[in-house]
C-alpha cells in the first residue's frame, strides 16, 4: 500500500511513487491474467489507489497498459545509436538492442497478450504498433536515414526501411518464444541477427536491384 502524504514530503516524490505502484501492480496483473481479465479496480487496490487516480493518470487501460511496456523497455536502448561505427556495425548494435529487449520473458508475454487480444481491443493494437511504444524503431530508423543520406543505402523510405528491418530481426525469434519453441541463446542471436543485418544490405547498398 502506497502511504499517505506526511509532514514534508516532496509531493513529487510521493506522486513518483505512486505511478511506480500502479505500474507494478498493472504489471503483475496483465502478466498474470492477460489484458482483458485484468481488473483495473484490482490493479487500483493493489497500489493502494483508487480507479479513479488510475484512469486519471493514464487515461484508459490500453494506455496503462503500453506504459507497463514502456516501463519494461526503459533503459534498454542507448539513447543515440553508435554512429561512429560502420554502417553495418551500427544496425548490429541496434538489432541487438532490440532482440535482446523483446526476448525478455516479460515483454514475449506481454507480446502474446497484444497478438491474442489485439483483434478484439483494437485501441490496444494501435498503441502497440506507434512507432513511440517501441524505441528500438526510432534507433534503426535514424541509423538508416543517416546512412540513405550519406549515400551508404538506395533508400527513400528510412521508416519503410526500419519496419522490413525490424522484421527481419524479431519477426521469427520473438514468434518461436512466444510460441514456446525455445529463446536463441547469445550465440544464436548473435548469428541471426548479423544474417538479417547482411540480408537487409545486400538489398540496400548501392548497386543492388532494389531500394526501400
């Protein structure tokens, strides 16, 4: 139970706490019961709230939900992409970024429940799919935009080019792992994702017969 505000304290703080009970909370519930079961009246006593206060601060269950996303993903992603490195080395390290961090058993769940409930929560899917939800999208985009505007890449659609990326790298493994067909361990991430990566160029680079 979050504590009533006493003496001195920093309003902020206790607001920051607050968020970070019901966060968990949420968290535990959609993990546990999937979107549609969990209760966010339940989510509300656990954090020693009410639903109002929830629905307060983050407006719907949908979006409570894709902060509980956000939440899990915080801290995975450098801030800027390495872009002192190779082209190349560059999309590796960002690829990695973003299998390593959609391979955590709690974001495959949370994966599970967007792709067995979308359909029927369509708010749901539509925030899952913003480009904002998942920061590994913008990383690969700046990559390959800066890469297209040094004429390192034959592209016109960096975002277009970000999404077939994506794909490429987290399509398979994230289905096998939701599917329960095993979780690549380092080494087999490391090889898929230099094979995306190299697939991904070979399309990409100047000379070849297509462009994105």
């Amino acid at each position: 139970m979050v504590s009533s505000r006493k003496g001195g304290r920093p309003v902020a703080l206790e607001a920051a706490r607050l968020g970070d009970a019901i966060l968990a909370a949420a968290e535990a519930a959609f993990l546990t019961s999937g979107f549609s079961k969990a209760s966010v009246q339940a989510i509300a006593t656990a954090a020693g709230t009410s639903k109002q206060t929830v629905f307060a601060r983050f407006g719907s269950k949908e979006r409570l939900f894709i902060a509980v996303s956000n939440a899990l993903l915080a801290g995975r992603f450098s801030p800027e992409p390495a872009r002192a490195l190779p082209l190349r080395d560059s999309l590796i390290d960002v690829a990695r970024q973003a299998l390593d961090a959609m391979l955590d058993p709690r974001m495959v769940m949370m994966s599970s429940i967007i792709m067995g409930e979308g359909k029927h929560f369509p708010e749901l899917a539509r925030l899952a799919d913003e480009d904002v939800t998942f920061p590994g999208r913008d990383l690969m985009r700046s990559v390959i935009a800066a890469a297209a505007e040094a004429g390192e890449l034959r592209c016109d659609d960096p975002r277009r080019a970000m999404l077939m990326l994506q794909d490429l790298v987290l399509s398979s493994p994230l289905r096998a792992a939701m599917v329960g067909n095993g979780v690549l361990n380092a080494e087999e991430r490391g090889a898929w994702i230099d094979a995306a990566v190299d697939l991904f160029l070979d399309g990409l680079r100047p000379g070849s017969a297509t462009g994105a």
